[in-house]
C-alpha cells in the first residue's frame, strides 16, 4: 500500500495585459498537475484575500495587475507568517502607456515592490543574453547549465536589495529603446531569479517567461505579426519552473 499524501491546497494568479496569458496558465497548470496531490485554484488578479490566505502556496504570472491596498496588506502578512511565494515575469510591473515619452512604470505599489522585492522599470528589445549562476551552490539552481535565451531582459527598481539572495543574473548595459526610463547605459549586472525572504516565509522571483500571441496587445494594436514564446522554449526555463514550484510547497532541496 503506497503512503498516504496529504492535500495541498495552490492558488494560481494569471491575468493581465499584453502577454499569453492563456498560454501560461496552460504551462503552469501543466507542471503543477506533476503533483497529483495539490488542488489549484486559479484567479486572475489578487483579490481573493480568504482563499489566498489559507493556501499553502502561491503562483503567479500576471502583467500591469495592480492590487489594492488591502490585497497588498494580506499577502504581505501571509508571506510573513510562512507563505511562500513563486512569482513570475511581471508579476512586478506597473505600465503606463502609451506616453509621449515611452512607456512609464509608475511607483504606483510600494508595498508591492517592498514584498517582491522589486518593481520593473524597462527592458531593451526582446534579444539573445545568457542567464548565468550567481549561486551555483544553491539548490535552486545547482547543476542548472547556463544557458541563453531571447526574452526580455527586466531592469528594475530593487528593495531591500540587501536582503535578497541572488541566483540568477545577466550582464547587460544599453538603452531600454521604447521605454520612459530609456538610459541603462551605467548599469552592468541585472538579477534574473532572486529569493526574497520576508519573516518565515519568502518571494522566489524568477522574470524570465515572457510570451505574447497574436491578439494580445489589444486595444493599441488588433494584431500582433509574431508569436513569441522565449524562454518557454528553453528546457533549463522548465526546469527552474519545477524547482520553483517544489520551493514554494516546502522543500528545501
């Protein structure tokens, strides 16, 4: 007789513009169903505060999703009192646009930012960069083989940046064409996939995954010409994916 497994109990948050969103629901419930035993409920923004709150984990891959104040306050305490959170791409941007300036990235959610760790800025056009380890030790990212992707390359605001445990970079400078903040031409290495630990819990935030079909840049335009899927096509992105996931459920290796 096979040892019993206890329920585990997921909320997965997709929503938001300009990207697939379908298309990583899709993934990500995928990868999830690799265990049989978590229940996932999927929502498209954070506002289900009593259902959120009594998960043992959270996902989530949202773009230009803003949450309230109190959504901010619940998760924050959540994350606190042990939650552990694996967020993903923009789940951390805030866009305005268009602007005659280029797209701004209001500092719209600082609770936000603090809990994540970070807020999106910018990024250059979608272009081929190596993602490399900045902590080949750690289980997260041990034996992960570094590897190049085209995908888009977040800039950010970073809090607390102390506190954060870096385990993943790249190493860029140059103009984030496009965007309001435009000039990174000062700046040379960029976190790709940090922990943000927070009291007993933590953020593990990974921004790679962009992925944007046809009709996803609505109203501004009716039809995109390509599909883009970018490090959804690489399979260390899956890999880091499947660890990410076994984090935020507890493990520790």
């Amino acid at each position: 007789m096979s040892e019993r497994t206890e329920r585990v109990d997921a909320y997965l948050v997709t929503g938001g513009k300009y990207h697939d969103i379908d298309f990583a629901r899709g993934e990500l419930l995928s990868l999830l169903a690799e265990h049989s035993h978590v229940r996932v409920t999927v929502v498209p923004d954070y506002e289900s505060l009593g259902g959120i709150a009594d998960a043992q984990f959270l996902v989530s891959y949202t773009c230009d999703v803003r949450p309230s104040e109190k959504a901010q306050a619940v998760l924050w305490g959540w994350v606190e009192n042990g939650g552990r959170w694996l967020a993903l791409h923009g789940t951390n941007a805030a866009l305005d646009l268009p602007r005659p300036t280029g797209v701004e990235a209001p500092r719209c959610f600082p609770t936000w930012a603090k809990l994540l760790g970070s807020q999106f800025v910018a990024h250059p056009p979608i272009h081929l960069y190596r993602v490399e380890l900045s902590d080949p030790d750690h289980w997260l990212v041990a034996d992960i083989e570094q590897f190049e992707t085209d995908d888009e390359l977040y800039l950010m605001e970073h809090h607390d940046a102390n506190d954060l445990i870096p385990l993943l970079h790249t190493n860029w400078s140059g103009e984030a064409t496009g965007f309001a903040e435009s000039d990174w031409t000062q700046s040379e290495r960029h976190l790709v996939q940090y922990l943000r630990p927070l009291g007993a819990g933590g953020v593990l935030y990974n921004t790679l995954g962009h992925c944007r079909g046809h009709w996803d840049m609505q109203p501004l335009m009716d039809y995109y010409p390509v599909i883009e899927r970018c490090s959804w096509e690489q399979p260390m992105y899956y890999e880091l994916l499947r660890r990410g996931i076994r984090w935020a459920m507890g493990s520790s290796i």
